[in-house]
C-alpha cells in the first residue's frame, strides 16, 4: 500500500445565518456571519500548503437551503481551487443540507464527488490505494443506521467511510442515523470519517473512528477551537491524527474570580487583565466572549443591581486591554455573591428568599427538562431548527432553570441591600 494525507472536515454550515446577533447592535455581526466563508477559505489553504492528497467532508456542507446562488457559488469556488490544485474532494450531505432540504443547486468542479443519497457509493482513488465509501442524507430526520447498509472494506486497499451520524448520541444533537462504536468498528474499515457532532472527538484508535467538530463555531455553545484533521497514512495504516484550528471568530467563556474584590475597580481591574490574557491567546482571531464572574465580593450589589449596566460597564473598561476589533462581550454570567451574607429576614421578601434557597438542587431543571424534551422528541428536526441556545432547547438539557434561579437569587439580594 502507498503512503498519502488527507483532511477530514466536517459540518461547514455556510452561510449560517445566526439571527440572534440582530438583536444586539454591539455585536460584529458582518464579521461573524462571514465566518463561515473564511473558514472554509482558510480550509482550501491549508490542504494546499500541507499538499494533502485528498479531502472528505462528513456532511452539512451547507447550513440549509440557500437565499440566493452565493452561498452555493462560495462553495463552488472552494472545491475548485482545490481540484485544480490536484486534490480531490469526496463530500455526503447531512441533516442540514439533505437533498430534501436544498431546492437550488450547481454543478461541482470534475474531481469533486457528493455521494449519493439513494445508496451506499464507493469512489477509488486507484493512485492511493484507496476506497472511499458514503452515503450522503436524502432527508433532514434519517432515522435508520445508514452504516450497516454500508460495503464490506475490499481487500488491499485503505477502506475510508464517510458517516454523518450522533452515533449513540451527544448532548445538544439529535440522534440521526443511530449506531453504536462496536458496529462501525466490525465493520473492518481503517478509518470512520464522521460528522455531525461539533465538538472535535476521537472516539476510537482502532479503528481510528474521528469527529474532527465544526470548523467554525456558531454561538457560545461552540465555544473554543474549531477546525478540521490531518490526517497521515504510512503504509496503509494510520500514522497521525492532527487537529488544525482554522476558525476566524473564536467563541469562549472567560472565567473570572471576583473573590475579595473590595470594590467594583477591583473587579473591573480583574476582567481587564482576563479579557488581555484571552486575546493574547486567540492568535489574531475575533473572541467572542461570555464573562462568568463568581466569588464573594463586597462589590455583588452593584453588579447585580442593574446587570445590562453591568455588561456596558464591563465592555467598556475591558477595552483597556485590547481594540474592540480584537473581541466583542457576547454577555455576561453573574455568579457573584455578597461578601458578607445579609441579616435573616421574617418579612414576606424574607421568606421567598428562603424558599428560593431551599429548593432541591435541580429541581426545577428536571421538571423543565422533563416537559421540554416531550416537546423535542415529537419533532425530531425540532432541536436542530431552534438551536442550542433556544429556552426550549436549554431546558431540555437541564441548562435553563439553575441559571434563572441563580439569577434571580442575586437580583433580590442586590435590591435588598438598597432597603
């Protein structure tokens, strides 16, 4: 067998529109919805400079059907600059960009291949020794295990499968094409190139069964690196499985201890030198910022007592660390509490605030979730179409209710204070 490189990418999502960015006029809007774009720019460069053999590309491609032929166009462009450069592509389509789902569509340039949706489809690569096998979503909610319909791996040849799968199932993704480690590892291929799961996994060395994540985030949820795998092949075995970031917006939570923070300089002072460490890390990209704020302090009321104050504060002295192209605040996650606790209360505000403090831990996440994941599970597509930052979503993974309780808890101890 003869020795080559690929890159495995997955879940593009081009031209995702992120609508929730509008209502925030802080927000670089433009910039982090061309995201998208210059990821899968800095892609085709990447597999360009690294002279990789050949490209695969697990599904959703596109984030769903087009608003115009641009987004299709950008694509386009992409693969060829890749075929002319000598690379191949092979590409499925996903839940996202099933073929259902898509109404317009273009021809690909010659040496770019999106396997077919009415069966498994297997490409060689004759001068690698390889075959690729796939098959790519005809409709949004697939339901079946595709992967068991798949070819057995012919023999002498690197076998590579492209599956656009939950698998067993992650949180924050809905279960399409099922099917468990164990099928895919006896199904005796040498490598699973997966997608749909946007958190970067290596499931299993033996057989190497990868998700390299999206390559770039979306939202907050999505928070860190995101890019795609290289990946070597000494002798028909695989030799190196290496992630390269190739996101241009970085979306991070930055945590920071406001513990003794003896007035709201102190803290301000804190999240200056926390929003400074981030950029300096971020290697030139745009940082999408969450701030958790925790720990006792003396200045809790006066960052609880108005929090969209709070958040404009705090945007603006963090620009003491670096330019506002350098980083947007997306929000901020009050966790703080007071430095000394307040004197117990028998009034009726006493007493809602210590119901609130004795409710079970989760107590009310578990009832939210329990009634929204009902919701979720009549309609399959559902969790996808609202996103992972939807109240509907959130409470159905337990996310939603110990924040509002906390929250809360906060405000009324900030307005107490003023009593």
């Amino acid at each position: 067998m003869t020795s080559f490189r690929f890159l495995h990418a997955a879940d593009l999502h081009l031209d995702s529109p992120l609508r929730g960015l509008d209502a925030d006029r802080s927000a670089p809007a433009a910039r982090i919805r061309g995201a998208s774009r210059e990821a899968l720019s800095a892609l085709v460069e990447l597999a360009i400079a690294e002279a990789v053999d050949f490209v695969v590309i697990a599904g959703d491609l596109y984030d769903g059907d087009w608003s115009d032929f641009r987004t299709g166009q950008v694509l386009v462009a992409a693969l060829a600059r890749l075929t002319r450069a000598g690379i191949r592509v092979v590409a499925i389509r996903g839940n996202h960009d099933a073929e259902s789902q898509i109404t317009r569509e273009l021809r690909l340039p010659e040496g770019a291949t999106l396997l077919s949706t009415r069966r498994p489809e297997s490409v060689v690569l004759a001068e690698h020794g390889v075959v690729l096998h796939g098959q790519s979503f005809a409709s949004r909610d697939v339901t079946e295990n595709l992967a068991l319909g798949y070819p057995p791996p012919r023999p002498g040849m690197f076998n590579l499968a492209l599956l656009h799968t939950a698998a067993t199932g992650r949180p924050g993704h809905a279960s399409y094409a099922p099917c468990t480690v164990e099928q895919l590892a006896r199904h005796g291929h040498d490598y699973w190139a997966l997608g749909h799961i946007h958190t970067r996994e290596v499931v299993l060395r033996d057989p190497w069964i990868v998700f390299p994540g999206n390559l770039q985030g979306r939202h907050i949820n999505e928070a860190g690196g995101k890019g795609a795998s290289i990946v070597t092949v000494r002798e028909g075995r695989v030799a190196a499985v290496e992630h390269r970031a190739l996101d241009v917006v970085r979306w991070q939570r930055v945590a920071v201890d406001c513990a003794g923070a003896a007035d709201d300089d102190a803290v301000l002072n804190r999240v200056v030198r926390a929003v400074g460490e981030a950029v300096d890390a971020a290697d030139g990209r745009l940082l999408a910022l969450r701030l958790e704020l925790s720990g006792p302090t003396a200045a809790h009321a006066g960052l609880a007592r108005d929090q969209a104050a709070t958040l404009g504060r705090l945007r603006a002295a963090a620009l003491e660390a670096a330019p506002e192209e350098a980083f947007w605040i997306e929000a901020v996650r009050l966790g703080t509490r007071p430095a000394v606790p307040p004197a117990p209360r028998t009034d009726a505000v006493g007493q809602l605030l210590g119901g609130i403090a004795t409710l079970p831990p989760g107590a009310l996440p578990a009832d939210l979730a329990e009634y929204a994941g009902q919701l979720l599970e009549r309609a399959p597509g559902l969790r996808d179409a609202l996103g992972p930052d939807h109240p509907a979503v959130q409470a159905a993974e337990g996310r939603i209710g110990a924040e509002w309780l906390d929250r809360a808890r906060g405000m009324l101890l900030a307005r107490l204070s003023d009593d």
